[in-house]
C-alpha cells in the first residue's frame, strides 16, 4: 500500500508545485508612474501591475460624469511593454483601451460621460510583460 | 511513516479544497450591493475601499462651478478635543481630510495649516501618524504655487494611510475615514447648492452620489456587530430612503477611440441621466446634516 500512496502523493504535490516566477516590483513601478501623469491631471490611485500568476489584473473605480481621467503604464521595458489597459462599465461593455487597432499606447485619456463603477483592467500582450505599475489621475 | 502519509494525505486535501475568492460573487456584490452577505471579507472590503472617489474630485468640481470659498461649512480645528474614542478620531481624521482638500483647492493655505495640524494629532492618536508628512505638506502649504505638489502628497499620504489600516487588518477604521470624507464632501456639495438654487449640474452631483451611499452601505454591512457601525448605518440607511427617489438611468453607446501623440484618447459616448428634483436635494440635505452633526460633535 505504502508504495503505492508514497509515488501518489508526490505526483501530487509536483502537480501542485508553483512554476518559478521571476521577482515583479509592481509597486515601485506603480509609484514610479505617478509623476509621469500629464500635466494638469490630479493623483488620485496607483496601481500594481502584477500579473506573473494571473493573466489579467483588475482593479475598480467610480468615474464621474464630465471628469477627464487619465491612466498611464510604467513596466521594467519601455511602456507599454506588453501591457495593456481597458475601462469596462458595470455591464462589462468595453469603453476604453490602450490599444485600438493594433496599435499600444502608453496611457489612456477617458472623458467619462455616464457616472458608474468601472472596471480598470490590464492584460499582457506578451508572455514576458506581466510586470508594471500604473497612475490613475484626473481633472475637470 | 503511517501518520506521516495521513499528514501528507490531509494537506493534499486542504490544498485542493480550500475555496478561492470567487471573483463571480464578489462581482455581483459590487453591481448589486443589496445581495451581499454579512462577515467581514477583508479582500472585498479593501476593493470597495479602492473605488470609491476621491473627496478632491467634488472640491474641484465646487471651485469651477464658480461657488465661493466658505470656511464656515468646514469642521473647525477647534473642534479636535471633542474626539476621545477611535470611531470618532478616525471619521473626523476623514471629515478633517476633505476640508484640506478643500481649503488647499481653493487655495486657502493658512486655514489648510489648521487641518493639517489637527490631522496629524488624530493620525499619531490612531498610530498612523508616521504617514502624515506634516513638516513637507507645511512647507508646500506656505506657497499657492504648491497646489499641484501639495494635493499630491495630501492624497498620497491618505492612500498609504488606507494601505496601512487594510494591510494590519484595522480596515474598519479605514471604512471610518472614509465615510467621514464622504459625509463632509456630501455636506459642502449640499450646503454650496442650497446657495446656489439654479445649479443643475450641482444637483446632478448630488444625485449621483447615490452610487457611492449603495457602496458604503454595502461596506458597513460587514460591520454589524460594531455598535457604533450598526448606529452609523442606520443613519446611512435613512439617507438611502431619500436617495431611493433618486433615478439613475445609464445608457451605453460604443466610444470613439483613436491614438494622439502615443496617447489612447477616448470619447465617451455613453450617458446617464440623472432624475433628481429639488425637493429631493432637500430631503438629502437635510438628513447628511444631521448626520454630520453626529460626527463631528
């Protein structure tokens, strides 16, 4: 019986093992993000972009009616290093994205016009960029 | 080796069992705050926390729409001695938090230097002090020209303060604070409509902070078995009666997005309409007053 469960059990846990990630610094990188919101734009959050286990990060906010807000991305390459962030409403219709028609950018600029909760989601074009940080800011 | 494989055995089982947050669920409480269920979540809590708006923005908000600086609708620093428990220290740390941000917006720094001394003794007295950097915010504060600078240490230092209290599981002082915030941005927005009879887009505000009341509600529902929680949201739940005739309408329609200068610039064309009426901003008015009251007394 015992050599039997023995290999079992250790099948088992090998299974189980967690695959050896690389160190993410998301929140050095989330601060580092917050200077680098434009101009005229008010802090409001920072962001920890760590999605080495997962792969989307998801974060929520209340946007307001007729208020500019502005999320931008730092990574360890140069932004958007793979990263990128959209805005879903309540009912998980997309309303944002930093990337349109293939092309990535490095922040958003979203002049909400319907107050709600939102959804700030982060995703990872490629398998090495699952590390960043990002700044939420906004201004009227 | 028997009990060493039952041991074994056992951990495998735990490991494989253990139940994941559900992020389903979890979603579901944010759309639908009434469905959510009592017993403090923390991980829920900290991300109702997360997305409930900054007082800043309905500061902001006031200085454009025109409305004059008013100290005598702030909390005065005098008031400081009257805080003697926890609850009080930290609701008022929040109420305290708002009229910096208000004062600093409307560049009113001497009357910020009050605040700011009165939120470093309620933040040392809940031993978060170590967060408020007072000598800097000072320093900004002796300059209008710090406005930017100022409001962003002012805002970092709560967020660390809220990561703090979340991280040492003290997340109700955090709930606190904010509904304190809340509660006094909820007090200037009314009283500055009340002066101001003819601003819709100040109703409107008003309005939509029915959205924000449904999420602190939902947060105090994990706090029933505090008795001054329970006494605060029953209050709350009185300003939800009166938000119960608010209508809220949202209608989604795709935005135009294109890319300018490496940026994702957005056009929402999405709306909400907002039904509130006058006698509806009355009612609000009147019982986030008397709940104020409560708070800073």
């Amino acid at each position: 019986m015992k050599k039997i469960v023995l290999p079992i059990l250790c099948l088992a846990f090998l299974g189980m093992a967690p695959v050896p990630f690389q160190d993410c610094n998301s929140e050095s990188l989330a601060t580092s993000c917050i200077p680098k919101l434009a101009n005229g734009f008010n802090f409001l959050k920072s962001y920890k972009v760590d999605g080495l286990a997962k792969d989307k990060v998801e974060y929520s906010y209340v946007f307001t009616q007729g208020t500019q807000y502005m999320i931008n991305l730092c990574a360890n390459g140069n932004p958007p290093d793979g990263i990128v962030v959209a805005i879903f409403d309540k009912e998980r219709n997309k309303v944002a994205s930093s990337k349109i028609n293939g092309q990535a950018a490095a922040a958003i600029a979203y002049s909400c016009n319907a107050t709600g909760i939102y959804y700030i989601q982060y995703t990872f074009d490629e398998p090495s960029a699952h590390c960043g940080g990002s700044a939420l800011g906004f201004k009227r | 080796m028997r009990s060493l494989l039952t041991l074994w055995a056992l951990v495998v089982l735990i490991s494989c069992s253990s139940k994941k947050p559900d992020s389903e669920a979890f979603l579901k409480t944010l759309e639908n705050p009434e469905t959510a269920t009592p017993g403090v979540d923390e991980e829920v809590v900290n991300a109702i926390l997360e997305q409930i708006p900054s007082p800043l923005e309905i500061s902001v908000l006031l200085k454009q729409s025109g409305s004059r600086y008013n100290s005598e609708m702030l909390n005065s620093s005098h008031n400081l001695p009257r805080y003697n428990s926890n609850y009080k220290k930290a609701l008022n740390l929040g109420v305290y938090g708002t009229d910096l941000g208000y004062t600093n917006i409307f560049g009113r720094n001497q009357d910020g230097l009050k605040y700011i001394s009165a939120i470093k003794s309620l933040a040392d007295e809940l031993n978060i002090g170590q967060f408020f950097d007072v000598q800097t915010i000072g320093r900004l504060a002796a300059n209008s020209k710090n406005l930017d600078s100022l409001l962003l240490i002012t805002t970092m230092n709560f967020n660390h303060i809220n990561h703090y209290l979340q991280s040492q599981s003290r997340d109700n002082l955090s709930v606190l604070l904010l509904t304190g915030g809340w509660i006094e941005a909820m007090q200037i927005t009314c009283q500055t409509a009340a002066r101001n009879p003819g601003n819709k887009q100040l109703q409107e505000k008003i309005g939509e902070q029915k959205i924000i009341l449904e999420q602190i509600l939902l947060l105090f529902s994990f706090y029933e078995t505090d008795a001054n929680m329970a006494t605060l949201k029953a209050d709350l739940n009185q300003l939800k009666l009166a938000y119960d005739k608010v209508e809220i309408s949202y209608t989604y329609k795709e935005s135009t997005m294109q890319i300018v200068d490496g940026v994702a610039v957005i056009k929402d064309n999405s709306t909400t309409n907002i039904n509130i009426k006058p006698e509806n901003v009355e009612e609000i008015s009147k019982i986030t007053n008397t709940i104020r009251e409560k708070i800073t007394s």
